[in-house]
C-alpha cells in the first residue's frame, strides 16, 4: 500500500458567489484546483480515488452552493471531497478569475487544506 498525491487542476464551473452587491445576480466562473494524498493499493482504477466523481463533487459544490466567500467554498470543497473513499487530505484551491480581472491583478484565490481527521 502506498500513499500518493493526485493534482487535478482546472476543474472548472459557474455559480452565484459574491459578498458585494450584485455578483450572485448572474454565474460567474470559478476554477478549482486539488492536491491529493490518497492511498493507492494496487495498479487498477480501483485502486485509488475517482477522479471523475471528484471532479463532479467539486463542480456539484461551485454550481450548487451560494457563497459569500471563496474561502468558505474552498473549504466546503475539501469536506466534499474527503468523503471519497481513499483521499486522506486534500487542499482545495479556488480561483476567482473575473475578481481578478476587476482589480487588475493576475489573480484571486483562497486554499484550505482538511485532513480526514480534521475539523
């Protein structure tokens, strides 16, 4: 049995976050990035986390919630996708690419880091 770590980057998806005054009004894009540890017990698919269901845990998250903060979404993502079988931490990075663009910097992004045994 060994334990590695998983990047899935990019995982991308729209939905109504913002704390100022009209940015839930319409869907605005997120982009989530992920570092895994999970344990890996042999050399089949089986054998370490599901890479689509993770990504559609995290898109279920962006689409499905309401957040004021991308640090509270980042860290919902993680309680998420700690639930699959074999992850035992994740860091879940959520950039905000148009709150970057509107202040005219290259970038805006919160990372929360849970693991299995966490709060």
């Amino acid at each position: 049995m060994t334990t590695a770590r998983l990047f899935l980057s990019g995982i991308r998806a729209s939905g109504h976050h913002g704390a100022r005054p009209g940015e839930k009004d319409e869907p605005q894009a997120f982009v989530v990035d992920l570092d895994l540890e999970v344990v890996v017990d042999g050399d089949s698919i089986a054998s370490t986390a599901d890479y689509r269901g993770v990504s559609d845990a995290v898109r279920s998250v962006v689409v499905e919630g309401s957040y004021d903060l991308i640090e509270t979404m980042a860290h919902d993502v993680a309680e998420r996708v700690l639930c699959f079988e074999r992850v035992t931490r994740v860091t879940a990075l959520v950039h905000k690419p148009n709150a970057a663009t509107r202040l005219d910097i290259d970038g805006v992004a919160a990372a929360v880091t849970l693991p299995a045994d966490g709060p």
